[in-house]
C-alpha cells in the first residue's frame, strides 16, 4: 500500500495520542482537518490513513450513523490507494459490526462477506475470527439463527489455545452465541421445548465464557446474559441469586448500560413474583439509567413492562403514559432507522458519483497526455524533417548549425571535422544516371552511420559532399576513423549495383578545441580537401601535415 504523507501520519499518531488522554474531540478535529487536506490534494494513501482512525473514534463514542459514510469513504480510499487484504478486512468487517449496530443488518452484509473473503487470503488468525463474526452477528440480527450459530462454533474450535487478539475475538465469539441463542429463543412460545432447550445452551455458552479471558465489561455482560435466561426459564431464585452476586461488581463498573440491564432483569423477576411496587419501581429505574447515556433501545420493552406492572397495580394513568411514551419512542426509532437508511444511500450515492468524477478526471488526463504524446512526436517528426537530409537520411546544414552552438560553448573539449567527397561524381552520373548517382550517396551515408558512434554527428553538406563532426576525439585518432571509412567505401561492392562501377572519397580533416567556430574549422577541412583531390584523390589529408 502507498505511504501516506508526512503530515497525514503525524496528524494520525498525535490523534491516537489524543484519545489516550480522553481529548476525544480534540482528536477528531485533528483527525477531521488531516483527512480535508488528503481529499483535497487528492491523495488516498493519507486520506486512508486518516479517515479510518476518524471512523473508529466516532464509533467508539456512540456515534455510530456519523461514522458510515466515514468508513465508506475510508474503504473507498484504500481501495484506490492498492490496500492489502488485512486493511481492506477491517475495514469492512468495521463496517459489518456498525452497519448491525445501527439497526441495519441487510446493509451489513455484503460487508462482513467481503471481510471474510479477505481473511482467506490472510495468515492472521484474529482477522479471519474477526471476519467470521461480523458474518454471524449478521446472520444473528438477520434472523438468519442456524448459520449463525455454525459460524459460531467455527469460530470457538478455530481460536482454541489462541492468544493475543484471536483470544479476545473468540471469547466475543462466545458471548454472541449466547445472544444469539437467546434471540432465538425469544422468536418461539415459552411452552415450546425447542425454547428451553435453547436458553440451557447459552447457559453454558454463558458459563464458558466465563472460563476464558475476557474484558471486565465482557464478562459482566455474559453473566448477565445467563441471568436472563433463568429469567426466561421461569428459574427466577437462580437469577435473583446471581444478580445479588454481581451486584458489587456493577456499581463498581463504569458501564451504565450494563447496570439498567441488570436494574430491567430485577424488574422482570419482581414482576413474575407479583412484587408490583418492587418491579415499577425497578423498570423506572432502568428506564432513566438508559435515558441517562441515551441509549435507547431497550427503552421501549422495559417502559411495556411498565405499563403492565402499572396496570396491574391500579395505576391506568401512569399506565397509559408508559405505553404511550414506548409507541412514540418506536414510531421514532423506525423514522430514524429509515432517516439513517437513506442517508447511507446518499453516502453510498455521493461516493458513486465522485468515483465516476474521479474515473472521468483520469480518463480525461489520460486523453490529454496521450495527445500531448501524439503532438510531440509529431514535433520531434517535424523537428527531425528539419533537420535531416531526405535522401540519405543524414543530418543536413541546420544540424550543423545547432552542433556549432555546442562547439562555441567554452567546455575545453577536443574535437575533430572531416569533409568527405565523392570523386569524380559528374563521371558516375554521366555514365550510369542520376537515380544510380543518388543510390552512391545512399550507401556512402549508410557506412558513414555504420560507423559513427551516437555522439558524432554525420551530415551531408551539399551535393556529393559529407560533414563529420567527432566530438571529443582528438586528431591522431580520427584520421585512423577517416582511414577507415575511407577504406570501406573503396571497398563496397559497387559493382553489385552497376558492372564496372567503382567509387572512393577523398577526406579533408581538421581539429580544434572547444570554444571553437565551426565555419571556420569547417574551411580549414575544406583546404585540406582540396589538397586531397590535387593530390591523385581517393586519400586522407590532415590539417598540419
């Protein structure tokens, strides 16, 4: 996966900091501003990094529908920032719990099947537990009770002897079968023995639980689960017995949740026992423990059991105001629900569009760069034609005039120049014709080419005449390179092309050093030339010699 940036990274470590001392909105303003900068600089590796810690901080603190889109676009980004399957995995797996958190189990799902399809691919142990219960919880609060608990159980033999994180998944894991059988068991009639045959399993889900390394808040929570089912098993003394034990614990714990739980299960005992006092002022109770934290799911079954004990005690006022209270309450629980469900299609919706924005932008780009590509080579074609002598498809004398703003820089640099001319050409022409003429000139400027090395420059001059610049190559040496071009032309196979056709040159050479005026070399090889064809042709003549 990319790395995020400098910034991105310290703004993520200074937040985690953050939330160690409690300055939880201090470290989503920092996470908040780091992630605008990402988006805006369009760089998903950072927008990653800072989005998925955001995510899960807002989740942490209850807020639960504000972190989906958060995590959409945080698995958005990983995605498009090439994340590997362990962050790819939490995040969906992240979304799966959240999505069932919130009370939208469907939408779940295709995240924890796409968590757990990462975690085949990876050797960590906790990530697949980890996939493996989003998946069940899902099923759980789908209804869906037989896979659940099969993936429940695959979960429990797989994490057997596990430490670390893989230990903590599968005493959830545990605990979540004990709802899970409990849900289930609250799906049939009391009287039908499918339901105590259910509640007996999770109680010794419960007491299992207890046996493994668990969270504080984790192992409350499963013995308050095995007091419910008592409850639910009609063994009310068991349950009151085990409430008296726990008591201690729960008013030392920090968890109001778990205490107006216990506080709603003393209510259900004293109202089967017929304690009406008792139980309406239990459920009261219960019912301002959750309004205290607003958590307010289990609100509405307690203020029905309210109701009932109120009734049954005479009260039809205060009766009829519990129930009235426990309607609205689930009047607005579904509005919310279905508020929360469209705004996670909006938040699906918005992350549409500007995926198709983005795959649009880079579409363009690429369109624009490929025809930037397309006009610059036909620039450089244009540039080359410029340049480039079209029979022979040598350098011609605009080359030479850019290699002579070279040879004038003031670099100390030895170079050398020969003038090659084909003797007696008038002749070659005469006898063979023009075209022949021209296919001489083609063959000299291919063994001229066949051997210059890429940084000399090879030209025709004019007519049957040939420029050769060799930069960085004193004169001893280049009149053994003359020599030897001069040789291999004499020794082309020219009769190949015309019977009784031969053909040499004559070189004139000169050298100098940078800084150096190319026109002026030029003329001193075009007097040694000179002295070439006056004495006999088809030779060599140096400068100085």
């Amino acid at each position: 996966m990319k790395e995020p940036t400098v910034e991105a990274a310290a703004a993520r470590d200074t937040a985690a900091s953050l939330v160690d001392a409690k300055r939880f909105a201090d470290a989503e303003k920092v996470l908040r501003d780091a992630a605008q900068c990402a988006r805006s600089a369009g760089d998903p590796a950072s927008l990653f990094a800072t989005l998925q810690p955001l995510a899960e901080l807002l989740r942490s603190q209850e807020q639960r529908i504000e972190a989906v889109p958060l995590f959409l676009e945080a698995l958005a980004a990983c995605r498009d920032a090439r994340g590997g399957a362990d962050e790819l995995g939490r995040l969906e797996a992240s979304l799966a719990f959240t999505f069932v958190n919130i009370g939208l189990p469907d939408q779940a799902t295709e995240h924890a099947a796409a968590a757990l399809a990462l975690a085949e691919s990876t050797t960590r142990l906790d990530e697949r537990i980890r996939a493996l219960n989003a998946v069940a919880l899902t099923n759980t609060r789908l209804g869906h009770f037989s896979s659940a608990k099969s993936l429940y159980s695959q979960i429990i033999r797989e994490g057997r002897g596990a430490g670390g994180a893989a230990q903590g998944e599968r005493g959830r894991a545990i605990i979540n079968l004990g709802v899970c059988l409990n849900d289930e068991a609250r799906t049939l009639e009391p009287s039908d023995p499918r339901c105590a045959q259910l509640l007996r399993r999770q109680l010794r889900c419960n007491r299992a639980a207890q046996t493994t390394a668990l969270r504080p808040g984790n192992a409350l929570a499963a013995m308050l689960n095995s007091a419910e089912a008592l409850v639910m098993l009609g063994r009310l003394d068991e349950a009151s017995r085990q409430l008296t034990v726990l008591d201690t614990e729960l008013k030392a714990s920090e968890d109001t949740e778990l205490r107006a739980f216990a506080t709603g299960l003393d209510g259900r005992i004293s109202m089967q026992r017929g304690e009406l006092d008792a139980a309406a002022s239990l459920f009261t109770r219960a019912i301002e423990l959750f309004d205290s934290i607003n958590s307010q799911d289990e609100v509405p079954v307690l203020l029905e059991a309210l109701s009932m004990a109120e009734e049954a005690r005479g009260q039809l006022s205060a009766a009829l105001k519990a129930e009235r209270r426990a309607s609205a309450m689930r009047r607005a629980r579904a509005k919310a629900l279905a508020d929360t469900r469209m705004r996670v299609v909006e938040a699906r919706h918005e992350l549409e569009l500007a995926r198709h924005a983005a795959e649009a932008q880079r579409t363009m780009e690429a369109r624009i760069a490929q025809q930037r590509a397309q006009l610059k080579a036909q620039v450089d074609a244009l540039s080359q034609a410029v340049r480039t002598d079209p029979l022979t498809r040598l350098g011609n004398r605009r080359m030479l005039e850019e290699v002579a703003t070279v040879l004038s820089a003031p670099s100390a640099v030895p170079f050398s120049v020969a003038l090659i001319d084909v003797d007696h050409f008038k002749r070659i022409n005469d006898r063979f014709s023009h075209l022949v003429g021209d296919e001489v000139l083609q063959h000299i400027a291919d063994i001229v080419r066949d051997n210059c090395r890429p940084t000399d420059v090879a030209a025709r001059y004019g007519g049957e005449e040939f420029a050769l610049v060799l930069l960085g190559m004193e004169r001893d040496v280049a009149v053994r390179v003359c020599e030897r071009l001069r040789g291999r032309i004499e020794a082309f196979e020219w009769a190949s092309i015309r019977p009784g056709m031969a053909v040499t040159v004559s070189v004139g050479l000169s050298a100098d050093t940078c800084p150096a005026d190319l026109d002026e070399v030029l003329a001193r090889a075009d007097k040694c030339l000179y002295a070439a064809k006056n004495g006999g042709r088809n030779q060599v003549r140096v400068e100085g010699r």
